[in-house]
C-alpha cells in the first residue's frame, strides 16, 4: 500500500501538508504495472489521474498507421490524464503500457477536482477558464470551418440539381405550346369535316413514324428539312420550316406527305400536318420531364444515401454503393475535367458505418480533385483481400512532398485553407477506418499515382 512517506518527498507534492496527501491516497489506489498491460487508452475519457511512484510507464500515440512512443514516465511524481478534473471533456492524450514493474496512484478526476476546488481554488479557476476558452475557440474554428464547408458543398449540389429541374420547367413550358396547338388542330379537322375514316388512315400514318434517337450527320438532317419544308411550302402549308424539323426528326419524308395529303385531301392537310408534328412534339417533352424528373430522383437518392441519414448506423453495407453516392456528391468538381476510372470487382458486403465511410470516401476524392488543381484521372478500385475488403484511390496529381506525407494523418494538420476540402481532415478519416472499423489506411506514391489504399474487414468490429 502506498504510504504518506512515500509521497511527501516527491516535488510534485511539495506544499502538501501530510494529511492532504494521506486524503489523496484515501481518495485514490493503487495500481501495479505490469510491463506490456494497458493502464489507460488515447482518445478515452480520463477519468482518472495517474501519478506514477515507482517502475516506469510508455506513453504512445497512434500516428499515421503506427503506433508511435512520445514519451516515458519513469521518474516519481510524473502524471497523466485527470483532465475531467477541470473540463468535462477531456480526454488522454495517449496510450500508458507499463515498461517496467512498479506501482501508480489512480486518483479519480472528481476527487481531484474537490482537493484542488478547496487547496487551490484560484488556480483551479485559472485552469478552468483556460481550457474552456481554448476549446471554445476550437469549437468556433471548427464550425465556421464546416459551415463554409457545407456550403461549397450545397452550392454544387444545387447546381447538379438545378441543370434538371431548369430542363424540366422548359419542358413543361413548351408543352403548354404544343399541347395547344395539338387541340386546335383537331378542331380544324372537325371543322373541315373530316371524316372518322380519313382520321383513322392518318392516326395509322402517324404510327409509321418513329422518333430517330440515334446521332445523325448534320448535312443529312439539313437535306431531309430542305426538301420537307419545300414540299410543304408547295403544298400551302404555314410554317413550312416550323413543321418540317419535327417531322424529319420523327423519320417522315416526302413520300409520307403525299400519302397524308391523299388521305386528308387539300384541304384538311395543313391541320393534319400540324397535329401529327405536335403530338410527336408533345411525346417528346413528355420523355424530357421524365429524364429530368429521374435525374432530380437520382441526385436526392444520392444524397440520403451518402448522408444515411434513412438508415440504422451500423449496417451490412456495399462499399461501392457509398463511393457512387460520394462521387455524386462531388460531382460538380469532377465535371472540371476528372475523368473517372473505376475497377470495381465482386467483393462481399461489410459490415460497418455507412455514413462514417461515406466521409472518407468523398474527403479522398475532394483531396484526389484538388491534387489534380481539377484536371486529371482518378482510379478507383475495390478487390477482396481475404477476409478484408481493399479500396485504392488513386490520382495523377504531383503526389504529396516526403515532409507533407509524413505528417498527413496528424491531428490538425492541414495544407488546405477554409473552405477547401470536405472539412474531414485524414487524421479523422484514420480514426474512422483504423478506430472505428478495425482496418487501415496508407498512402503511397506508385507508378505515377498518388494511391491512398484502404482496407476493411469484412465483417467490422464494434467502434
């Protein structure tokens, strides 16, 4: 058991009369180090202040894919953790794993809290006021930064989104036209008294036509329109060049007309023309809403998927279905000149996070496009790897300096400005794959390309 004379000689008791150590020991217990054990974890809440006594402790954060060792505590009276002592979230700042056999003092971060409230209540308020400020103004930062952010990317959104919906409302503008001109011209042919059997023979004439979807030379469709409006205009027909390019396009030609004009007669074949050329026209808007109408339909589907934001959190999920849904996203950077590859192979569905994947996914894309300065080709590959899923990104930017590599999947590193990227740095992009799902993520230049390669076990483990 650890004794009040133990304690009192180490500096970082100095000023403590005996009885307050002895409550601190009340307070707290004592732990033994066992070289290779786990005393407390980085990223865990630090619950606990650990004062070491003897032996000692390795300190070690996780940088990039290593594990890498910050620090050793083997002089009495070096701490760590506590920090709920003073902010409620406060976390550790790394790994303890004991290196030599030797005893701690766990004291719980509220009992500090009280002996340092009633020993020190001006520095308590001091520590207090300065970590609430600093995160205060990481909070601050961090949500302008997302904010702006979110807005580059709701503004491309919008723009994807907007090209349909704009394609949609001229449609529907127009068919208020043809629509119209489609019924006057069957009140003409009433009119002229035209008969249900001359209506029939030319409803059969109308279906011989077929609308020409395939690519056509543009001197060809200029000759079928020339001698159409010719046709018509020696016909006395109106709107001779109005009338002819819906209905070269719709595959009539000269001996069509002439079968229309014996089916209708003179005088019937102006409004004939007029409602054959309008209903093809009308058809024709009709397929254009429902294009735009599926588009507007696949973008929102996007969405909801990348977001997940109609799903459970964790789920048996399809990698490829997240990285289209993250392309869709961004797809208002790739039409900058990104062309696209993709090597998609039959790999099983894992079991993970849906929409914490999707952020990397589209934060390795935002990164891939602004290496390329929005120009170039992106790779993107998915392959089993035994019981792991592996996804590779690559891009034919410059790659990343030795010293910037180094350093990318650090905490707060950053070379891009506000505004620039996903606000999803690739130290955060680690936690999710590394922490999160159990995988890993590594970044390497090879053959030309910048690769970021990430790999994911099947079946996931709890986060």
């Amino acid at each position: 058991m650890i004794t009040v004379a133990e304690l009192r000689p180490i500096p970082l008791f100095d000023g403590l009369t005996a009885d307050q150590v002895r409550s601190l020991i009340d307070d707290g217990e004592e732990v033994a180090i066992v070289p290779g054990e786990v005393l407390f974890a980085e990223g865990d809440h630090a619950d606990s202040w650990w004062v070491l006594v003897d032996g000692s402790v390795q300190l070690s954060r996780r940088v990039g894919r290593e594990e890498v060792v910050v620090r050793h505590m083997d002089v009495p009276g070096r701490w760590a953790g506590g920090f709920r002592a003073w902010d409620d979230q406060g976390v550790y700042l790394a790994t303890g794993r004991g290196a030599e056999p030797g005893r701690m003092l766990r004291v719980p971060s509220e009992a500090l809290r009280d002996r340092a409230d009633a020993w020190f209540p001006f520095a308590m308020n001091l520590i207090q006021g300065l970590y609430h400020t600093a995160r205060s103004i990481e909070s601050t930062v961090r949500q302008r930064e997302s904010l702006v952010t979110l807005g580059t990317l709701s503004a491309g959104l919008a723009h994807e989104i907007n090209n349909p919906a704009a394609a949609a409302t001229r449609a529907v503008d127009s068919l208020q036209s043809s629509t119209g001109t489609l019924l006057v011209s069957l009140r003409r042919l009433a009119d002229g008294e035209t008969s249900a059997a001359q209506f029939a023979a030319l409803d059969d004439l109308r279906l011989e036509l077929r609308p020409i979807h395939e690519v056509r030379d543009p001197l060809d469709v200029a000759d079928a329109e020339e001698a159409l409006a010719a046709w018509l205009e020696g016909h006395d027909v109106g709107d001779a060049w109005g009338l002819a390019a819906p209905l070269a396009a719709a595959g009539a030609d000269v001996a069509w007309c002439d079968r229309v004009a014996g089916a209708v007669g003179a005088s019937g074949l102006d409004p004939a023309l007029r409602w054959v050329a309008s209903t093809f026209a009308t058809v024709g808007l009709l397929e254009e809403v429902k294009e735009s109408t599926r588009r507007i339909s696949e973008l929102v589907a996007a969405v909801k998927s990348f977001s997940q934001m109609d799903r459970g959190s964790r789920q048996r999920m399809t990698v490829t279905e997240g990285i289209e849904s993250s392309l869709v996203v961004l797809a208002h950077k790739l039409k900058q000149g990104v062309e696209v590859e993709r090597d998609y192979t039959d790999v099983p569905q894992i079991e993970a996070y849906a929409g914490e994947l999707n952020q990397v996914w589209a934060n390795l894309i935002d990164n891939a496009v602004d290496a390329m300065a929005g120009s170039g080709r992106l790779r993107i590959s998915t392959r089993a790897d035994g019981d792991h899923v592996l996804v590779e990104l690559a891009d034919t930017g410059p790659g990343m300096p030795e010293d910037v590599a180094a350093r990318a999947f650090e905490a707060f590193f950053t070379t891009k400005d506000v505004g620039k990227g996903t606000g999803l740095g690739l130290d955060i992009a680690r936690r999710i794959v590394v922490e999160r799902h159990g995988g890993s993520i590594e970044y390497l230049r090879e053959g030309g390309e910048s690769v970021f390669r990430v790999r994911l076990p099947v079946e996931g483990r709890e986060g």
